[in-house]
C-alpha cells in the first residue's frame, strides 16, 4: 500500500518506519528537511494553503500526526483547524482511508470519573479538528491519544528529573499515559479497524501523586512539594480513559502501565 504520513516526527517518524518494514510505500511530511531509512521526504508547511499541491497523489492512507510543536495557542490553532482544512481541500474526494492523532484532552471532564468513546468532547480547537475529518468524505478513524511519553519525553517525568515537580491540590488529579511505541502500535491496529473513534491509553490511570511516588521510590529522591499548576496550552481535566473499545478489536499494548514503561526508560537513560 501506499501510505502518506503527515507530521513525520515523534511518532511518524517511528510509525513510517514500521510500515515500510511491512512493505509500504511511505511518503513523510514535515516542516523541516529530513532523512529516514524506507520514507520519502517531502519537507513543507500544512498551515500554508496550496503548499501540498507539490506531492504525488493516488495514496491507500493518508495519517495526520502532526503536533504544534509546543507553540503558542495561534500555532496549534493554524496547525489543527488550518492545516486541517488545507488537507482536506487537497484530498478533494480521494478514496484514501484517513487517521487523525487527537488528544484524550477532549474529554473536559474534571471529577476523575471514567470516559470512553461516546462520552461528552470539545474543545475549540481539537474538537474542530476531529469534526472537519468526520464529516469528510474519506472514510476516517480518529485516535484520541493520552499523554505520550517515552525515549526523551514525558512532561512530568522532565519535570520531576529537573526538580521542578509540583503536586498540585495534592496530587489527586487523574492523569492518563501511553508509551510512544503503544501509539505506533496503535495507529497499525487501527488500519486494520472499522473507521471509527478509538481512545489510545494504557491499562492503568493514576493520580499525580501516586505517578511521582512511583518515581520517588524508584529514583531515590524527594517527592515535589505542593504547588501550583504552571499555566500550559491545554486545560487541567481530571478523568480516567477506558481504552477497552481498541483493544477489543486486536490491539495489544507492550507497556501495560507507566511503571513497564518507564522502568525501560530509567534503564536505557
């Protein structure tokens, strides 16, 4: 098959590597010159309209996993909601089967409570995004993917290795995690899936602090001290992410809960 991935970073890049081990033909976009062993690069910008006229057409999947580089709220907008619409726009009405990486952050919910696919999302500018590919023409899967950690990632864990861990309102919120390789893993499962939208997370939420207690145990060092939340580009929630729906269908996770996964990380780092 011939496969084309958008945003061909963190978890294209690993993702179009896979899939050309299996005998793909895989086209890589990003905004940056790249090389990557069995990806054709293209190096060009989504947010800029026409800029996707210069690729080859005629692709079996076309996967949007772009991020907005930790931007600023007018970076995630022009990369979400416009390159979104300029994607779209190019694909016109190609039979192309699409998947778009979104965010567990759609879910508002606040009260720790569980959440699955048919609970309440929104959200200004994911949510816009995952409607503009739902109601396009091309058959679509969405993935709405939990906080990624791994190889030189992972918010809090940065935080807690910098010393600039705090536990806020005492650690009780809800937090929701998945290893980067599951997401790749994840994204293959689903091509072999009904177009349709699946949560990405692992088998265990936690709460802030039994995650940093994990890690203070583990690492030998302090736990953070009770502080307050430094301002960030999405909203705090507070809910637990039922991935069942996914799993049901065949996916199979490599890193169950944070501890598999990040005791790998503490090893290799």
């Amino acid at each position: 098959m011939r496969t084309l991935i958008i945003g061909c970073g963190y978890v294209g890049l690993p993702l179009g590597q896979a899939l050309a081990d299996a005998g793909h033909e895989v086209h890589g976009v990003r905004r940056n010159a790249f090389t990557a062993k069995g990806i054709t690069p293209h190096a060009l910008d989504i947010t800029e309209t026409d800029a996707l006229d210069v690729l080859p057409r005629d692709f079996d999947w076309v996967i949007n996993t772009v991020s907005s580089a930790r931007g600023d709220a007018e970076t995630h907008r022009a990369v979400f909601v416009d390159g979104t619409k300029n994607l779209l726009d190019w694909l016109g009405d190609s039979s192309a089967r699409v998947l778009f990486t979104s965010s567990t952050s759609v879910y508002p919910q606040t009260d720790g409570g569980w959440v699955d696919e048919a609970s309440p999302a929104n959200g200004p500018v994911l949510r816009e995004a995952e409607k503009f590919f739902l109601n396009a023409p091309q058959a679509t899967t969405v993935l709405r993917v939990a906080g990624i950690y791994g190889p030189e990632r992972g918010f809090l864990f940065r935080q807690f290795l910098k010393g600039e861990a705090v536990l806020t309102e005492g650690g009780a919120r809800w937090i929701n995690m998945i290893h980067r390789d599951d997401v790749v893993g994840a994204i293959l499962a689903a091509m072999n899936c009904e177009p349709s939208i699946y949560n990405v997370a692992d088998d265990e939420p936690v709460t802030q602090h039994e995650f940093f207690e994990w890690l203070a145990q583990r690492l030998s060092k302090p736990m953070p001290p009770d502080g307050e939340r430094v301002s960030r580009k999405r909203v705090a929630t507070s809910k637990r992410v039922r991935n069942a729906k996914l799993k049901a269908l065949g996916w199979r996770l490599k890193f169950a809960t944070f501890r598999e996964g990040y005791e790998q990380l503490i090893r290799e780092e």
